[in-house]
C-alpha cells in the first residue's frame, strides 16, 4: 500500500509544533464523518490506551555487591521470592509471585508499586558462599534509589482483546476473570476496545521491535511479539521495557484477584502513525466490530464451551443477554484510565515530549499460539470412577443401607429416583450417627444438596471440589442427572499412587 | 433524608411484631436490610427514609417498646484515591450503589448499600470499606 508519510515527516512536524494527533475515540468520530482520506492527509497520530491486570508482567533489579560479596542463590523482597537464577546481584520479580508471608494479600505486583512509590523494601538473600562470594545471608532495606538499574521487562502485555467470562455452575467461582457468580450471574471482560493499542493496528503494520511506547507513565519500547502471541486470532500480544525509575504509580497498581492471587495494572500506550490508508481504516474502526467470545469459565478445561458471540460495545453498555436474562457486566479494565492514557500520549507528542520511533522490524503476522506438550492425556473422572454406582431409593430404610454398606465395604451411596436420577447422598458416617435416633427412611438422612461431578471432568477438578466443600466423594452424573458411579479420595490417591511409580 | 439504623431487639421484645407496629406509626419508609434473629439476640440493619423529624420519632417508637434504635453514621466508604475505576465490583454489587457514570468514573451511592460485602474482597485494590455494625 501507498505510503502516505513517513515517521520523519511526521517527527518533523512534532518538531514544528503542527503535528494533528486524535486519540482512538476521537478518530472513529472523524472517520465516520469525513472519511478515510481525509484522515491520511489531515490526522498525522493516533493515540491508544489500556490500563488493566497484566500478569505477565515483572521487573529486572540490581542490587550492587555487598561487602564480603554474595552469590544470591534465593532473594525476597517484602517477603516475596524473586528469582536470582542469574549473576550475583541480579533478580527479577515477577508480579504474581506470592508473599510468604501474606499470601494472596501481597505480590510481586505490589512489590513493584510500593518500589516505584519509593518506599523502602526489606532485602533478604541467601547463598551457598564461594570462595570469591563468601557470604551466605543477606538482610537489608532498600529504596528504588539504592539500586542500579530497575527496569519493568513484561513478557506478555496488552493482549489486542480478550474473552468475556461467565459462570455456568450454581456456585460461586474465583478466576483471573475476577468473581463469577453461579448459574450466569454476571459477566466480566477485560481490554480497551476502542482503545486498545494493538487493535487499532490488528494488521501490524507499525508496531515492531523498537516502537516507542506509554509504559507505567514514562516512555518505554516493545523490544519483541509477546509469549503466546496470536495476531491470526486477533489475540496479539507485545513485550515490553521501560525505566522503572521514571515510572508513575498512578500506572502501575499490585492488585489481588481475590482466591486467585496477586498481579499488576499496566497502564500502557501506543500512537499509530496515519502512514497509509489502510492503518487509517482499522484505526478508526468503532466497538461493535471489535468481536469476542464469551465463554463458560465454570468448565475448568483449556477449551472453554463458547456461550456467544459479542461485541466490545454491548460488554461496554454494562448489560448483556445470556439466554434469555440480562446479565449484568463488569470491566476487569479500566477505561477512564485507558483514555487518561492515550490523552496523555497526545499531549507528550503535540508538546513535542515525545517523537515517534519506527520499529527495526515489525511483528510477526503469523505465528501460532500451540497448547502444551502433554506426554500423558490428564485423567478424566471417567477414568478413576467406581461404576456402575450402588444407589439407593429415598423410600429404602436406613438398616438397607447399613447392611448395604457392610457387605460391599464402599461409604457413598447416591440416592436415586425411580428413573436413576439423583436425589441425594447417603454416607456410611450418616447411616451410623442415625442408627438408634429412631429415623427409619434414608430420604430424613440424606443430603439434598450434592457436590456432582461429571464424566468428562479432569480428575484434578473433581480432587478440588472434595477439598473445597470438605467431602470424601463425589456422585457421577450425566447431563441428564443419572448417577453414573462415584469417584472418591480413595479413588484419586490410587491414581496418585500409580503416577508416582 | 435517607439514613441507616441499626435496631437491637432485647430478648422480651424478640418475640412482638414490634417492625409492623412501628412502620403503621410512621409516614418513613423502611426496608429492612440484613437481619440477624435468634432465640438470644436480634439485630436488624434498615433504611429509613423520611424527614429529619420523623427519623426521630421513629427511634423514639422502637426504643419505647425495648428496641435499641441507633442511626449509623459511617456505612459504606469508597477510597476515590485509590479506585482504579476498573469496574470489577460493578457486576457483583447487587443494588446498583456501586455503579459507573456517563465518563466511566465507579462511584458509590451510600443509600442504596445494603452492606452486603461482597464488593469487599473482590476490589483488586481494596478500594471499598464496609462498616459492619455487628
Ligand atoms: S456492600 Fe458493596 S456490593 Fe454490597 S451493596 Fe454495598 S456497595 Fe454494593
Ligand atoms: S473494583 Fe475497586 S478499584 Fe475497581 S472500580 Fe470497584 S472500587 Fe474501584
């Protein structure tokens, strides 16, 4: 496509003080009203924004040598490890590593902010001691000040976009989507829509290595793709350096996912060039083209059921339909900030405080995003169930279920209608505590609130049910809601027991 | 004026439809908002909505009849400083008293709080303070 300017016509034009720059939002108005020719020729930057939870997020420290020198082998700061697989004095903490000491509370997120915030960090380091680095414990306090470089080194930020997650199960659940409530009680998404920086360029034509970026409120550069990188899905990712020296708290915030751990808010920017035609259509593409699925967070697996399609501009309406109900919707992702941001980078650049770079070498467009090597298939409930279940019916008495319970030496008994579908559970622990309370019918002991799980359910899900709701095992069913056996403790330290040999 | 109150039933008054007779007495509206009642100790959250003169009055009906009637002054409290705006409680508060405005600021609307907490732990930056009377 025909070049229309260069990033020298435009650096120049910063320098002159006459460069037009827009952010996304405003963009999408000018296109819509005057047209992608006008665009080229009038609007010279476009200016982007994303402020949210980046996991993949982190920063390299040096903490200069003491005296006798150490060799740090473990460091923690405020508690929580960083990791010195490196020279003496160098580590990196990596924002969802956990405290030690707090847990979830505190994270390598929030050590970086209270480090940009300049408050002091408690140093403490361990070594095994060599000959030319004796020492082999360090304990000390340290302030951003004090140490040589701190640079912020993301390997995965500013996903182009993200799903949208809901919850399909009755309870309930905590995820890197934030809080799920049961049975589709809300949904949640993540990423800037309109303003989000790699999907105002989804054909990469002025994003690369070297392209000069908002990051944590100082200028920083996409050095490389970022992991998992994805343009074919348009689910592109960058990573990303800067100064953590002349970064801004206001754009760097440690967070908690609550009951899933800790993370940092990376606010960050990118300007696009107008440099042809087609950067000025995508560019100013509006919300309801920007598409994503939302899917069923309640299934633990890689693959995810799709429950429909939408559009970043009905997730930003703050309502939406699934099934038949309204559902009511929460951004992970700030979009004040997002457009603080990119309002930001337009004043940095019509101010001429910041110039455009032109990237060594652009992104790659087609790289592929493959699931992980699993030399072993992980096993289903299927695998490991007791099938086919002993059941019970409601009317049965509760002598049935002692003697049942005796001659076949199990302890859960799912109780069951005349049609094979689940009612309750029985445990031998139930049958003895009620034996002499004059109770006679299985239906007054049973618990009519059961835990399931299904076939096709990995086995480490089904282990986690038992442990969060503190049972021993785990009716079987089917969709339909007939029993189709039991899985147990027992049943899942068998299959441990075979994996460790 | 929309007000929080905290009401704690002795042991004698749990027993007596003491909420209905005073809700005949009076022109406020009460919605009853969190409710603890057991054979020892009842505690009731609710709103109340009325003018400064009837608020009064109805504290006086619920302590004449052996009901401990105490305005709350801090309910709810959201820290703007630290609010990132991100919108992650929007979707979980269950009255609307967090909600987004027209520039994408979160803000909270103390009246309509009923002090569920589930937007407590759920604030990446825990942003939201909930002052539990009990
Ligand atoms: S406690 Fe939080 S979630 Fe509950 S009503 Fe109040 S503001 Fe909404
Ligand atoms: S979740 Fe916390 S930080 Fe985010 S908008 Fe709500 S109060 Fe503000």
């Amino acid at each position: 496509m025909e070049t229309a300017k260069t990033y020298e016509e435009i650096n120049q034009k910063i320098r002159d003080g006459d460069v037009v720059v827009l952010t996304a939002e405003e963009v999408a108005g000018f296109v819509r009203e005057k047209g992608v020719e006008k665009a080229v020729k009038e609007v010279d930057v476009v200016t982007t924004g994303t402020f949210g939870a980046m996991c993949s997020s982190g920063a390299w420290l040096n903490f200069g040598h003491a005296d006798p020198p150490i060799k740090m082998q473990r460091v923690w700061l405020n508690d929580v490890e960083a990791y010195a697989g490196v020279a003496a004095v160098d580590a990196y903490i990596g924002a969802t590593q956990l405290s030690e000491s707090e847990g979830m509370e505190y994270g390598g997120g929030h050590v970086i902010e209270d480090l940009v915030r300049g408050k002091e960090i408690e140093l403490r380091a361990t070594a095994y001691g060599t000959d030319c680095c004796p020492s082999r414990e360090i304990r000390t306090t340290i302030t951003i000040d004090d140490i040589n470089q701190a640079v912020l080194l993301n390997p995965r930020n500013a996903y182009q976009r993200y799903m949208a997650a809901t919850n399909s199960r009755d309870e309930t659940i905590y995820t890197y989507m934030g809080t799920l409530l049961p049975n589709y009680g809300n949904v949640t998404f993540s990423g800037a829509g309109i303003l989000s920086p790699l999907h105002r360029d989804p054909n990469y034509e002025t994003i690369g290595v070297g392209t000069r970026i908002f990051l944590g409120g100082a200028q920083g550069y996409v050095i490389w793709e970022g992991t998992q990188h994805n343009p074919g899905k348009a689910m592109g990712t960058i990573m990303v350096i800067g100064n953590l020296k002349e970064m801004d708290p206001r754009y760097l915030r440690g967070c908690t996912i609550h009951k899933y751990g800790t993370s940092l808010y990376v606010g960050l920017g990118i300007p696009i060039p107008l440099i042809n035609e087609r950067v000025a259509q995508t560019v100013a593409r509006d919300e309801d083209q920007i598409k994503t699925n939302l899917l069923d967070y309640g299934v633990p697996r890689r693959d995810r059921p799709v429950i429909r399609e939408v559009t970043y501009a009905e997730l930003r309406s703050g309502k939406i339909e699934v099934g038949n109900k309204e559902v009511p919707v929460s951004p992970l992702s700030s979009f004040k900030m997002a457009r603080e941001i990119a309002e930001k980078v337009k004043k940095w650049i019509e101010r001429g405080e910041f110039f455009l770079s032109s990237p060594m070498e652009l992104l790659p467009r087609d790289t592929i995003f493959k699931p992980m090597r699993q030399v072993a298939e992980a096993p289903l409930v299927r695998d490991v169930m007791t099938e086919p279940a002993i059941t019970a019916g409601p009317e049965d008495t509760i002598s049935h279920a002692a003697r049942l319970f005796a001659e076949r030496e199990f302890n859960h008994l799912p109780i069951v209608d005349e049609g094979g579908k689940l009612l309750g559970i029985v445990t031998s622990w139930d049958v003895a505590v009620a034996l002499g309370t004059g109770k006679k019918k299985l239906s007054e002991i049973m618990t009519r609130r059961v835990i399931t799980a299904s076939e096709d359910e990995p086995v480490d899900a089904a282990a986690r049910k038992l442990e969060q709701h503190n049972v021993s095992g785990l009716p079987v069913v089917n969709a339909g809601g007939l029993v189709r056996g039991v899985i147990t403790s027992e049943d899942i330290s068998k299959l441990i027991g075979r994996r460790v040999k | 004026m929309s007000v929080k109150m905290l009401l704690k039933y002795s042991a004698e008054a749990l027993d007596k439809p003491i909420l209905a007779e005073v809700i005949r007495q009076t022109s406020a509206g009460i919605n009853i908002l969190h409710a603890e009642l057991n054979a020892t100790k009842g505690e009731m959250l609710i709103g109340v909505e009325g003018s400064p003169e009837e608020i009064e009055r109805l504290i006086d009906l619920f302590k004449g009849r052996g009901v401990d009637a105490r305005r709350l002054e801090r309910t709810v409290e959201l820290d703007e400083g630290s609010c990132m705006d991100c919108g992650a409680c929007l979707s979980l508060c269950p009255t609307g008293a967090l909600h987004i405005t027209e520039d994408y600021s979160v803000k909270l609307n103390e009246n309509k709080c009923i002090m569920c907490e589930v937007c407590v732990p759920a604030c990446p930056v825990k942003a939201i303070k909930v002052f539990k009377p009990f």
